[in-house]
C-alpha cells in the first residue's frame, strides 16, 4: 500500500488492485485459466477427491460424514419409496385382466 501510495505509478496501483480483487472476490474473477481454477477449486472443496488425497486425519473424518450422509438418504429414500409406491393389496386377485386391475 505505501509502494502505490508513494510512487502514485498506474502499475503499482493496478497491482495492490488486482492483489485486493484476487484476495477477497471469489476465485470466478482470478486471472489464472479456466481449467486451473476449475482444478484448484475441486482439489481444495470436493469431498470425494479429499479422502483420496488428504494426508492427515481429514480424510477419515471426511469419509465417516459421507458415509453417514449416504446411509441416511438411502434409508429415506427407501423409506418414502415405500410410503409412496404401489402396494400389492390382494384386490386383483379375482380380477380377470390387468386392466381392470
């Protein structure tokens, strides 16, 4: 800030700007290439690449959390099928075809 402040040069400002603007917008507006940008985000917020890739502990939690989140929605989602979905009643038994059932 004093460099820019000091010298009042174009560049200088232009550049504490570009720091400023990659520090604090979000990594949409980076000048790095789309396709680096792209990986950089999948690498640091994607939690299936975290469990393969992480070296700490993070990776064990990382997989707990989605496994339990899994589980869960599997067992609602089997849960709302059942609640929803046809039930075998019994009443087209004597029924002749299955249009009419």
């Amino acid at each position: 800030l004093s460099i820019a402040a000091a010298t009042k040069s174009p560049a200088a400002i232009y550049d504490l700007l570009q720091k400023y603007v990659n520090e604090i917008f979000p990594v949409i507006f980076s000048t790095q290439p789309l396709m680096r940008r792209l990986v950089n985000e999948v690498a640091k917020h994607h939690r299936y690449y975290t469990i393969l890739t992480s070296t700490d502990n993070k990776h064990f939690l990382t997989g707990v959390q989605l496994a339990t989140t899994q589980s869960m929605l599997m067992f609602l989602l089997a849960l709302f099928y059942d609640l929803q979905g046809p039930t075998d009643d019994g009443s087209c038994e004597f029924l002749l075809s299955q249009s009419t059932c």
